[in-house]
C-alpha cells in the first residue's frame, strides 16, 4: 500500500467524549480506499491517539469491496458502550471539517504474497553478523541512532531526486520518518517516506554487512560531491541496520522503491544467517522496519526511554521525527545554518541545551569549510568556569560532540580537540568521518588528527582576531582560562602550535610602565638590529622583578626583559624555546662578558675567597663557586641548570636523593661588592663568624632563586650571626632582616652608624 494519508474527521457526540472517527487511506494507483473506524478518547488516549475499532476496503465509487469488515480490534469494539454510534461512509458528510486528530496512527495494512523465496547470508556476512551485533557496540541502544541515521539517508536520497526532475510515486507525502512503540507486543517500528528499496537493493542493502547502498546510490546518479544535497548521503546501511539484531529475536523490513511501477517487498530475518524476501502488497513508498524485541530488550518499546534516546543521538537529523505522534527532535541543528542567519538569541539558546548551564557564552566561533576537510562546526566559550574546577575538586571535561551528517558519533568526543582546549562547549559535524564499521569506532586515526589540527589552528586564529578587536575583553577571558593555554603550549607538539599559542600570552615589560602590556610580537618589533635573544624574568610582581639580582645586569645594560607573574609561566616559557627565531631565554642564565667595574677584588683575592667559600659549605650545599660579573648591589646569587624546571620538579616531585646532589647549585659571588671585600679579610682573622655569614649568604641566594627549604633552619642562623656582630664588629656593620612576597626572607649586610637599631629589627623579625 502507497503511502497512505488518513483524511481524518470527529462526528461528536453531545454530552459524550467518546468521538467516533473515519478516517480513510488512498492505495495509490489501484482504486482502493481503506476505511477505518476510530474511537477517540481525549482523555484516556492522551498522546498515543485513537484507537481502531474496525477497517474496510472501498472501491472508487465509495461501496465496499466486500462484505463484512476487518475487525483490527475486538477487545476495543466490545468495550464500547452500545449507545455509541458507529459511523460508515454514508454519515460522513456530518463529520465536523474543523476537526483534527493525530495523524500518526500506523495501520498495519501490508501483505505478504507468495511464499518468497529463502537466501543465505554469504559465509563472511554470517560470521560477522555475530560480530556486529553482539560484540561492535558498547551499548545496544545505538540501534535507534542507526536506524534513523538510515532513514534520514533515504530522506536525503528522496530531496536529491527532486532537485533533480526525476519522477517519483506518491509526491505528496512529506518527508519524515515515524516511529512507533508497543510494549504489549513488544515490538518498535521505524517507517520512512525516502527512496525505499527494490528487491535487488534489499539483496545488496541488506544481505550483505559493511555495503554502502547510499554509496552506490551516489555513484550511479553521477553526483556532484559539493552539491549539498549530494554530499549529505552517505549512509551505512550494512552495519547500522544489523546493529537491530542486538535487541531483536527478529526483524521485518516492508519497503517500496521510488521508482515508478516498482513493487513492493518484505523481508524478514532472525539473525542466525537465512534471510527471506517475498512479494508484498499495501506497502506504501520507503521502508518499514518492525522490530520484535528480546525479552531482555523490552526497555525499547518505552515511549519514554525512546523519546530519551532519541534526544541523545538523533536529536539534529534533518527531517521531522514523530514518535507515536509527537515530534521528538525539536531543537534545529544550528550549525548547518548560514553564521548571519542565526541571531543571538539562537546561539544562546543552542548553546544552553548543549552545555547544560544558564549563563551566556562569552564568545562564539561558527567555523564551516569544505577543504581540507568537510567541517560544520559550533564552539562556544562558558562564561565563566566552574567553580568545582576552580577550586581543584574536579575536572573539566571535554565538552564538543562529534557529528556525521546531523547523527551523534560520539558526545564529549575527547579525540577531536586537544585535551586543552576541554572548556569549549559545541558541535563538530563532518561527512569525512568513516563509518564503515560503527559510528562508535572512529578508525581512521590519521583522519581524525587532521580534522583536530584543522579545528585548533581554526580556534587559535579566531582568540588572536578577539584579542585584536577587543584587547580589554580578551585580557578578562585570558585571566580566566590562561591556565588551559599554558597546559596547551607545555604539551603541544609542533613548534607552530606553540608559537600560535604564545602570541596570546601577556607580559609587563622593564621598559613600559606598570600595568601596560605587551607580548612577544611586539617585544621582536621593539628589538635593536643584531639581538637575538628575548629575556624574561619569572617573579610574583613588578617590585619583586626589579628587586631581583637576576635583573641588574640586564638592567644595566637597558636591555629589555618580559616580566612573568603567573606561577606556571617558567615552564611554559622554557618549554617555548623559541619565537619567529628569536631564542628565549631567562634573566637568570645572562651572563655578562666583560669586566665593567674597576672596584672589584683583586683576582688573587677572588681565587682565595673561591677557596675558602668552596670549604666553608662544604660539597652537601654547594656544586660550584665562582665570581660573576652580573651583578651590582647584591653579594652572590645561586645558578642551577635548567632552573625553571629545577624549580617546578622540587614543588611538585619527591626527589629520592640528597637536595645538593640534585640540584648541582653553583654560588656565584659578586668580587664588587662590600660584604665580599669584608669576607676576604673576615675569614683568615675570624672564620668561625666569616662561615656563618657566607652560609646566611648562601641561604639567601637560595630563596631569592625559588630553592630553598624550609627557613626555620635559616632563623637559627640568624640567631647565632646577631650575637657575634654585637661582639666582633664593633657596629661597624648591621644585618637587615625583611619578607619577599616569594622568596621569604632575605638578609643582607650594609654598612651603617645605626647598626644597633638595625640589630635589634634583625632580632625580633628571626624571632616571628
């Protein structure tokens, strides 16, 4: 039977809801019409709509075929109360026209005829029918993804051939597929209004696993692969329609090819490797899928639990989805959509039903291409993170779905964007995804890193232009997600992406005032001819920056440096290298060249000083001791190979072996400054004060460079460094004691007339 559009019209009944229905179906082609006799209750029917009492065939001068009628519902008919009229076709001019009722009522009006003939699966098609439907999928509910996916492609097919001026049967019948549940029968029939199928497609279509149908659909219309229409049919049908036999103790396909006089066909399989096909009658155009449920599968002839799934899997496939009458796929895929055809309060609302939340997005990136790949994309940025993230309880997780042609793939898919770019929310949809085995399996691992890389220099490019258009807002954004950026230039693995990622990232910088920021583009541009180097100093702040002894030589020689306040940003930096061939490198390893100060200590004293140094902490604390050149107003300072590194390894790994042997620290002294003079004629007179200061010095060094230990240790050295200088001294120096908001505490020597004032702070600060 054609595809039969019910003509529905209520007689109603004064003071009864009971309203008795005719209804009535065209067999297109043959002259017959069915009617049917409905009993419609508002009430008691709610959504499911009438119930069918009766049906009979018409010839085309309206008089029964026969006599008698087809009684499709005894157990309805008897409970109906005898004073309710039944209505035939002679009382149908009384029928209120205004009247509407669900048109969704499938009527099971096909017909086996003949005995049909019985095929085998060929011998690789048994083996894996087992594979597919027991063991391809993690979840057996994907069965309704690829049913409706299958239909969606016969829709698909259907528009094509319109476009296109080929004569179709039945063109008034709308595009849309329909769903039905039965839980007393335990059964869930998906029927569609496409192409349908011949007796040989059915052969190739579903007789064989892994064969594409809508792939040699394509190929024998000769299609255009950048029309559309085109492209949006590439469907599975294999593998899809055989994931149904994970639920079903059998499975009954009706279906009626598009093609004029084509008849029609059913065909029927238990799964165990025969299938039979045989002629049908009263088939209307497309395909009919009746599935008879396992015992075990029974959840699936749910309206609601379908209804759920539904929403999970197909909720953005093109055509119109009823089950058992109600729309069910309501929300339109916006991403197909032109970017300037959707207004703000569409993305807003697209977004809130993708992400869960209701807040606004802070921004938006609609994204479609068709080289290199086909890509129809949505991402939005949350306002802001979640508080749980925040706070260190729990962790983002992705949140961008991965579409085929409007079908779910896979949701939260973490393979299509790097693990960093987690706090998106969207969709990602293209056709270019193979699904020759299951949607769930995304095989093609170099297809999919394509597809990543495109999306994430795509993604990169657009915070760049936000960055531009509006520094203000993009600079609020960064505060909040920075963090992610940082994980992703560390763990990116192309230099390209790392410089993507780095042209993002702000500075304050020595020669621009505070608060003003800069970046590293626009430190090249500031560049003299024939620098090479790009400097940088990790510190809290600005005052802890320009305090720093890794900042004086740099300083005196007005050379530029970038000041990183973030805690993370030594690893990040480090891990840069470099940027548009310029070497990045920290304050902490320049090194001046040449000697620029004529007050330093003679290299002979320097040489004994070294040597003496290099006893006094002994082999435990100290790698190496030498003389530096770097430095103006601070006595020494501690280098370590690969610092930042050092650094991030000490907080964040136990390290099994003693801390000087892993640290290799060398103490570099500064031969310029006072307190190095006065330790060179200090130690040889008094070496028991002399090791007591050096090794103050060395703990001071160590903190200013983020290596330190615990400082209580440090406090008792104090303690005993006060009472010597009260007496060895002679006021002729004083020690300051003050907080570094990084480093802790510092202690430094000067000379002074107020020493015993200065002594006194130093006394109650070790004591805090």
């Amino acid at each position: 039977m054609a595809c039969l559009r019910a003509q529905l019209r209520l007689w109603r009944i004064a003071n009864r809801l009971t309203l008795p229905l005719v209804a009535r179906q065209y067999a297109g082609g043959n002259g017959l019409t069915r009617q049917f006799h409905f009993n419609y209750n508002p009430i008691h029917t709610g959504i499911t709509g009438p119930r069918v009492i009766s049906s009979r065939w018409l010839c085309s001068n309206g008089k029964a075929e026969s006599t008698g009628s087809e009684n499709i519902d005894s157990q309805t008919t008897t409970s109906q109360d005898a004073n309710t009229p039944q209505v035939d076709a002679d009382q149908e001019n009384i029928v209120e026209e205004s009247s509407t009722v669900n048109e969704h009522m499938t009527v099971d009006s096909e017909k086996i005829i003949g005995k049909g003939d019985t095929h085998e699966f060929q011998a690789e098609t048994r083996q894996l029918l087992d594979i597919v439907a027991r063991s391809l999928y993690s979840e057996r509910e994907v069965f309704i993804r690829e049913v409706i996916s299958n239909a969606s492609d016969a829709l698909e097919k259907l528009r094509h051939l319109q476009v296109t001026g080929e004569k179709i049967i039945d063109e008034e019948l709308p595009l849309e597929i329909r769903i039905s549940t039965d839980s007393v029968k335990k059964t869930f029939t998906i029927q569609d209004t496409g192409v349908g199928m011949t007796k040989e497609e059915m052969i190739q279509n579903l007789g064989t696993i892994a064969r594409s149908g809508s792939k040699a659909f394509m190929q024998q219309h000769g299609s255009d692969n950048s029309n559309n229409i085109a492209t949006s049919i590439i469907g599975q049908f294999g593998v899809g329609f055989y994931s149904t036999f994970m639920v079903a103790d059998s499975v009954e396909v009706y279906s009626r090819s598009v093609l004029q006089d084509s008849p029609s066909y059913h065909w029927t399989s238990d799964g165990t490797g025969k299938y039979k096909i045989a002629e049908a009658e009263g088939v209307q155009r497309g395909t009919k899928i009746i599935i008879r449920l396992k015992d075990d599968a029974t959840d699936f002839s749910s309206n609601n639990i379908v209804q759920d799934l539904i929403k999970k899997y197909s909720n953005f496939v093109g055509s119109p989805i009823y089950l058992d009458g109600e729309c069910a796929n309501t929300v339109e895929a916006l991403w197909t959509k032109r970017a300037n055809d959707i207004s703000d309060q569409e993305h807003q609302d697209f977004y809130r039903f993708i992400a869960g939340g209701f807040d606004t997005p802070l921004y938006k990136l609609h994204y479609t291409t068709d080289a290199p790949l086909s890509i129809r994309s949505l991402f939005y940025v949350p306002d802001d993170i979640p508080g749980m993230y925040l706070q260190g309880i729990s962790r983002i997780d992705s949140g961008v779905s991965l579409f085929s042609r409007r079908v779910l793939i896979q949701a939260k898919c973490k393979e299509i964007l790097p693990e960093w770019l987690r706090f998106l929310r969207g969709v990602v949809d293209s056709e270019d995804i193979p699904l020759n085995l299951s949607r769930e399996l995304l095989q093609d691992n170099a297809l999919i890193r394509k597809l990543s890389n495109v999306l994430t220099s795509r993604i990169l490019r657009f915070f760049a232009e936000e960055a531009k258009r509006d520094r203000v807002k993009f600079e609020n954004f960064f505060q909040k997600y920075g963090l992610f950026f940082r994980e992703g230039l560390v763990s990116a693995d192309d230099s390209s992406t790392k410089e993507d990622i780095a042209k993002l990232f702000s500075f304050e910088s020595s020669l621009q005032e505070p608060g003003k920021l800069t970046n590293l583009t626009a430190y090249i541009d500031r560049m003299p001819p024939g620098r090479k180097h790009i400097y940088y100093l990790c510190v809290p702040n600005r005052a802890a920056a320009e305090s720093s002894p890794y900042y004086e030589a740099l300083k005196k020689k007005n050379v530029e440096i970038l000041f990183a306040y973030h805690t993370h940003d030594d690893i990040v930096l480090e891990s840069l290298h470099q940027f548009k061939g310029k070497n990045i490198i920290s304050a902490e390893n320049f090194r001046v060249t040449e000697e620029t100060e004529s007050d330093r200590l003679p290299n002979e004293d320097v040489a004994k000083l070294i040597d003496w140094i290099k006893t006094a902490l002994g082999k435990e604390k100290v790698f190496e001791v030498k003389s530096t050149d770097n430095l103006t107003t601070h006595p020494a300072m501690v280098s370590v190979p690969d610092m930042a590194i050092v650094r991030r390894l000490l907080k964040t790994t136990e390290i099994n072996i003693p801390r000087s042997q892993f640290l290799k620290s060398t103490l570099e002294i500064n031969p310029k400054h006072e307190i190095m003079h006065k330790l060179a004629k200090l130690h040889p007179e008094n070496p028991k004060l002399a090791t007591l200061i050096i090794e103050q010095i060395f703990d001071n060094a160590m903190i200013t460079a983020g290596l330190g230990e615990d400082p209580r240790p440090m406090r008792v050295s104090i303690k005993n460094v006060v009472p010597n200088f009260y007496r060895d001294l002679e006021g002729s120096c004083f020690l300051e004691f003050f907080s570094n908001e990084r480093f802790g505490a510092k202690l430094i020597l000067h000379d002074s007339s107020n020493c015993l004032f200065a002594l006194k702070e130093l006394v109650i600060a070790s004591l805090l």
